[in-house]
C-alpha cells in the first residue's frame, strides 16, 4: 500500500472521484498538474519519503496564447455524484464529515 492516489481537477464536477492510483518505485518520480486532485494512500509497511517541487509560472497563466487559466478550483462546478471516500480531505472538503457519515456502512455512522 501507500500509492498516490489522484482524483479529478480542484474545480471539475469529478473533483472528488477517484481516477487512477500511481504505486511507487524506487528511482522513480510522478509528475502531475498542480489543478490534479491527489493524495498518499496509507502506508501498510515500510517507510515514504517524499521530495515535494513546486513549479509555477503566472505569466503561463495568463498568456491570452493558451486562454486564461483561472485560479486553482474556481469557477467551482457542481459535483454530479457522490465523491469517492478515498478522494475526501479534511483539510480541503467543508463537508468531510457529512460525506463520511453519509457513506458509512450501517452502524459506523
């Protein structure tokens, strides 16, 4: 266990559904859209090491060349389904809770 999980893009009606799950490998580096949805899956053994880059450029951004991006997760678009409970963050889902609640087999919630 321990993989990276990504979900959709912050903002996407799918920002909370799972998309693919990346496993580690040593000598290996995963590369992602900073907008990707992701998070580390719990580790079943072992250790993880992580070295985080971030890589940004406003001006990209911006350039009317490739159309304005707008900022990470905004406009917002409303979700169509359920979110995946491996996609939920407590840091970054108002809703954490209620959705986990919602969700639980009879008798977890």
């Amino acid at each position: 266990g321990g993989g990276l999980r990504f979900c959709g893009r912050f903002g996407g009606e799918a920002h909370r559904r799972n998309v693919a799950v990346a496993d580690h490998a040593v000598g290996r580096a995963t590369l992602h859209l900073g907008r990707q949805r992701h998070g580390a899956d719990d580790l079943t053994s072992g250790e993880r090491l992580n070295l985080i880059v971030w890589a940004r450029s406003s001006a990209f951004r911006a350039a009317a060349a490739y159309g304005y991006i707008a900022p990470d997760g905004y406009p917002k678009e409303p979700e169509q389904a359920r979110p995946d409970l491996e996609c939920l963050s407590l840091a970054n889902d108002d809703d954490y809770h209620e959705q986990r609640a919602r969700q639980a087999p009879s008798g977890e919630g």
